[in-house]
C-alpha cells in the first residue's frame, strides 16, 4: 500500500544506500603509488563495486582479482571479477580464493595489496583449512545459518576452519605493503569480524569455536569438531610481524548512513532519534524493544514528541524454528505489526542495505497503520506466520514487500519507525 508516510520512508532507505556506495566514499581513500606493483584483491557483496570504483580513480599500473556474490558483477577494465555463492560457499568461491593467492606468490616488500572488502566475504572468499573439505564448510554454514547465532559468533567458527580468514590472507600478502579498504556490516564496525578479518589480528582461539559450537548445539560435521579440537596452526595475534605492513581504513559504515537518513529526516520536518548502529539479538526480541520505544513516544513524548522517526541498524539473528519463507528483516516487521496493531500513527520500513534480506529478492518490507486490518481481509494469520519464519509470505500477500535488487553495497540492516502526531 503507498501513502506518503510509505514513500517517505522509502526515501530514506534509498538515501541510506546511497550513502554507502563505494563511488561515494572511496576516492578520498586511495594511496600513493608505491615502487612495485600495485595489486587489487577483494570480496564481498560490494567488492565488484568497489573495483570499479577503485579503477577509476587509479591512474597508475594495476592488475587483480575480487570475487563477488552472483548478481553482483559490474563491467571493469583492469581488475577481473568472479562471482561465486552466498550465503553457502561453493566451488566457484574456492576456486576464486585459490586464484586471488596464486596473485600474492611473488609479492615483494615494494609491492601494495589493495584488498577490497564487505559483507559477505566470509562466504565467498572460501577455502577450507587442511583436512577439512568445501562439504564440511557448507554443512557447518547452514548449520549456523539456522542456528541464531549472531555474525561474531559465526565468523569465529569460519575463521578457525579456514586457510585464509582470520589474518590468515595477511601471511601470505607479506612482505609486502596491504591496504584494506573496507565496508563495515558488523555491529560495533569490527575489523577482525567484516568477512572474517583476513588481514587482521585475531583473538580469538579454536577453543572458542568448539564453545560456539556447543553453545547452540551444532554436532555435525564430525571433521569440522576434530579440527577445531586438534586445534593446529593457530590464527595470527597482533604480535605476528605480517601485520606491520597492513593499514585499515573504514569507508562505508552503518553510522554513516543513518545519519544520512537522519539529515534528510530533519529536512522534512521529523526529529530524527538514532538509536544505535549495532543492534543485534533475535528479531522478533528486538521488535518487541522498538515497540516499546515507539510506545513511550506516543504516550509520554520520550524520547521525542511526534512527529519523530526512530532509526536504527545493526544485524538481527533469526532462529529457525518453521518452515516459512522470509529473512531477519521481515520476522521483525511482521512482529512489529503485532505489537502495534493498534496504533493508527505508526509506520515503519526494515531492510537489508544489499538489497537481499535472507535468500529471497526483497531487501525488506514495510508496515503501515492498515497493515493489520488489510491482513484479516485476506484472511493471513500475522501469530501463526511469525511462528512459522514466514514473514516473506505475510508481506508478498498485501504488496508491501520492498524490492531493490541488488545495491551494491552493504552495511547491514536499516530500520525506521517515523510516529506521526
């Protein structure tokens, strides 16, 4: 249903997306030349993307290789693009990961890596640990998947079942310079956490792998607890001499585009509350807190007093209890509803920045004051649908679903609740 609370909050996802396309924010990061080769390596929803941007703004010698997700590819001149699978990692993905290190062979100290990163390139920048098999990482990928475990937890597993993640890309960069240029979809920013942290210290140990695992569960593969038991080849500490040659810069965040949303937010009369970039836990947990939020508007002017939007990102988990159809985004707008239903002055959207929420084609949904009464009319059950994970379904039936496509990029989840007074 369109309406012009609706539309609105449509604008504000787009301009949250736009805020974090690497054209818009990678040209004020590119380095000095340096006497060798420059090398351009990435992965991630968005490292097509920001190869291109990279090219354009490169005036110099150059040559690499980044492996996306499948739909993800844009044309470029310079450096190749392979797309692979996510969230599942493939063979497609191996094969990448083993090209992007047949690049690295001969890097000399007067060489530059540049290593394009974003979400998604734990999955797509693949290969697995010796003894272990692409089939155990797949297994154990799914397993989290369903798991509802958060983003920290499950690259924590990856990074220890893996030949390249966990700062393990950065021994084989050295001895030459590395600049990772990344765009953060992990809560708090995290830089050994954004695709697994390849070039970057890792604290983390096989013993807490084996504790996440146990944590929710998790007894199968049998080769992927072996290995993490055996606990060999321990991921890199600050301490390893391959991270004196590396440099980090950040240049999409979630912050940085919800304060896009904020500004066109206050341009249109609402007082923009940014209630945090990092907001995990289970969907349908935290739309129960937002709801309260909202609450506390409507009835006490806390916050904010109306007209106010509450915006938010962050990663939700979803814990895979039915047979439904439907990601993190819509599971907490279809919770968001119930708690709302009877407010007639609340509307709000939930999508995720690349454009994907889970594995179906919308990137969200979006909720109004009819949503429910709609709902009745064709007779959905809202209870029976959010037990069942099937918020997709819910929101396909009343044509709220929100459908980007791809964006290109990807710095997690966007919430807005605008309140009218």
């Amino acid at each position: 249903m369109k309406d012009r609370q609706s539309e609105f909050l449509r604008a504000l996802f787009n301009v949250a997306i736009e805020a974090a396309l690497p054209e818009k924010t990678i040209q004020k990061h590119i380095p000095k030349p340096p006497k060798g080769r420059t090398i351009v390596i990435g992965c991630g929803k968005a490292a097509a993307t920001m190869a291109s941007s990279f090219e354009r703004s490169w005036q110099h010698e150059l040559s690499g290789l980044v492996v996306t997700r499948y739909g993800h590819k844009v044309e470029t001149s310079r450096i190749e693009v392979l797309e692979a699978s996510h969230p599942i990692p493939n063979e497609a993905g191996m094969e990448a990961t083993t090209r992007i290190l047949e690049l690295l062979a001969d890097t000399t100290e007067d060489d530059l890596v540049v290593f394009l990163v974003s979400g998604g390139g734990s999955a797509l920048f693949t290969l697995p640990a010796p003894g272990l098999t692409l089939l155990d990482k797949m297994e154990i990928n799914a397993a989290l998947l369903s798991s509802g475990a958060n983003i920290t937890e499950m690259n924590c597993v990856r990074k220890h079942l893996s030949a390249v993640k966990g700062g393990r890309l950065a021994r084989a960069i050295y001895p030459a310079k590395c600049l990772t240029l990344a765009i953060s979809d992990i809560p708090g920013d995290e830089l050994a956490v954004i695709a697994s942290g390849p070039t970057t210290p890792d604290q983390t140990t096989f013993s807490d792998a084996l504790a996440i695992l146990s944590k929710y569960g998790i007894t199968k593969p049998k080769s992927v607890l072996e290995h993490l038991r055996a606990g060999a080849d321990e991921t890199p500490t600050h301490e390893d001499p391959v991270f004196e040659n590396v440099e980090t810069k950040l240049i999409s965040t979630p912050q940085m585009s919800l304060e896009a949303a904020a500004d066109l937010a206050k341009q249109n009369g609402y007082t923009p509350i940014i209630l945090g970039d990092a907001i995990e836990g289970e969907a349908r947990e935290v739309a129960r807190v937002m709801a309260a939020i909202t609450k506390q508007v409507i009835r006490h002017g806390q916050p904010s007093k109306a007209p106010c939007i509450l915006l938010s990102g962050g990663e939700t988990t979803v814990t895979v209890r039915g047979k439904g159809r439907g990601g993190r985004n819509v599971e907490f707008l279809l919770a968001l509803s119930l708690e709302l239903s009877h407010y007639k002055n609340v509307w709000a959207l939930s999508g995720d920045t690349d454009g994907i929420d889970g594995t179906e084609e919308n990137a969200g949904a979006i909720i109004n004051p009819s949503t429910m009464s709609r709902a009745l009319e064709l007779g959905l059950d809202a209870k029976a649908m959010l037990a069942d994970n099937d918020g997709y379904s819910f929101f396909e039936a009343l044509n709220d679903l929100v459908i980007t496509g791809p964006t290109l990029t990807n710095v997690n989840d966007f919430r807005a609740i605008l309140i009218e007074s």
